[in-house]
C-alpha cells in the first residue's frame, strides 16, 4: 500500500502506465519503469488528471508529445509520449479522449483540431502526423498468425487483439501448410510476433509446423502456442517435444477466450522477445 501511495504522490514525474490483467507498469521520466499488482482502473480512479486512451493505458497529458488521429474508421489513432513510447488511442474513444486532452490544454489549438475530426470523417483519408516536437510515431506493423478449425473461436481471438493489442494485425489461414508458406515468403521485418494453433487433435500438420518453425533459424524465436480441444494420450508432451511454446487443452468457448487473451497479454506485453 505504501508503495502505491507514493506512486500516487510522484504524479509529476509518471509519463504513462499500462495494464495487462491486474498488472500494471507505472513509466516515469526519468527513471526505470515499475510493475505494480494493481489494475490499472485502480490507478485510474487514483489519478483523475490522467487520461484513459485505451483499455491497457493511462496517460499524464504533460508528457504527450505527439497525436496521430486515426487513419481509417476501424483503425486506433496513437499518442507519442516523452522517451517515444507510442500508444493506441481506441477507436472507441478518439472523441473522448480528444476533448479530454483540449480540457487539459497540454497543447492548445492542435488538439481541439483533432477533437472535430469524427471517425467517419477520417475514413480514407491520408491525415499527416499533428507533430509538435517533430517526434515520429512507430507506424510498423505487427502480426500474429492463426491457423484455428474453430470459427467462433477466430472471430474471439481477433475481437481480444483488437480490443487489447490493435497494433497488431491477425493472419488468419485455412491451414497450417499456408502458414508455413507465407512464413517463408515475407521478409524478416514482417514475420509474426506470435503464433496461435488451434485443433481439435493433435495431428501430422500440427506436428510438422512446429517442427517446421522450430528447426528454421528465421522462425525459432517466434512462439508457437497449441489449443487442443480432444487431448488423449501423451498429446501435450508430443507437442512440447515439436517445440510449441504453450500447450492448452480446453473445449468451451469461455476457457479459450479467458486463456487466449491471459497468454497474448504474457507474450505481446511481459515478455521480452528477440527483434526480428
């Protein structure tokens, strides 16, 4: 408690906090970052001069130092904040957020520009960066693959990137030999950050792509995570010994909606990975 307490009271010095589950990691300027078991609503309710952008982020408007409005209607906008950490603003509350940032008169005029630009106004349009320092938004694009027999279960896992992680982009393929493929054929910079494999039993094509993916020095580092939905037998520890990185085995709907988004909150939030 006392250590929140005093991350309370040091506002002046927090640039932003983001939140994965009941985590969250508190930013300052101008020391390392903080990981504290607390939610990021606790904080949200704790700093009211902050501005929720976005389901994982809180942000102190004093350290903004860029806006990208969004491009498209179903596209997030993002802010640049001080030590160029870009964030996603949801779609969902561009207006909101806009007018929350004019109230807070970090910047003036630029800010109650963007707060006229309605979604649907966006639409198709090529909108510049609003830059005040010159600093340029991280606009790469990241991936992550699915080969899934269960089409509920894809339409659930790209509503839980989306919501969570929406600069990322999902892949979706009919099955796992298209995956290999496209592995191959796109350059290192656009390879996925992760992998998801969802059967309903373990097989020769599971099997072969993560021997496939774990015996290519390009495509080792990447995770591989296996949703088995009829496990018999020694399933897991086969699918371990080929290289996947996860293995969960479930069969409703709900437990593959809770593990998918605790497990892309592990892998695309905690984790450190290798750069591409």
């Amino acid at each position: 408690m006392k250590q929140n307490d005093e991350i309370v009271s040091n506002l002046a010095i927090i640039t932003h906090l983001t939140g994965a589950s009941n985590y969250t990691w508190v930013h300052f300027k101008d020391k390392p970052r903080l990981l504290v078991s607390k939610s990021l609503t606790y904080f949200e309710d704790l700093l009211p001069s902050c501005v929720r952008i976005h389901k994982t982020a809180l942000v102190n408007p004093a350290y903004i130092e860029q806006i990208k409005p969004p491009l498209r209607a179903k596209t997030p906008g993002s802010v640049t904040m001080l030590g160029g950490d870009s964030l996603p603003i949801s779609r969902r509350r561009w207006q909101e957020v806009a007018e929350l940032l004019q109230a807070s008169e970090p910047f003036g005029e630029p800010v109650t520009k963007l707060k006229n630009r309605s979604v649907a106004a966006l639409e198709g349009q090529a909108e510049t960066v609003t830059d005040w320092p010159n600093r340029v938004v991280d606009s790469s694009e990241r991936f992550v693959y699915a080969f899934m027999q269960d089409e509920r279960k894809c339409r659930m896992l790209e509503e839980i990137v989306d919501e969570n992680w929406p600069h990322y982009t999902i892949r979706f393929f009919d099955n796992s030999s298209s995956l290999t493929s496209q592995l191959t054929q796109v350059g290192t910079n656009d390879l996925p950050t992760l992998v998801f494999l969802e059967v309903r039993n373990v097989g020769w094509p599971l099997l072969s792509t993560l021997e496939f993916m774990k015996n290519d020095n390009r495509f080792r580092h990447i995770p591989a995570l296996v949703f088995i939905r009829d496990q018999s037998g020694n399933d897991v520890e086969v699918c371990y010994a080929a290289g996947a990185n996860s293995v969960v085995c479930q069969s409703g709907s709900t437990v593959f909606a809770e593990a998918a988004e605790q497990i892309c909150a592990y892998w695309l939030t905690f984790a450190a990975l290798p750069v591409n």
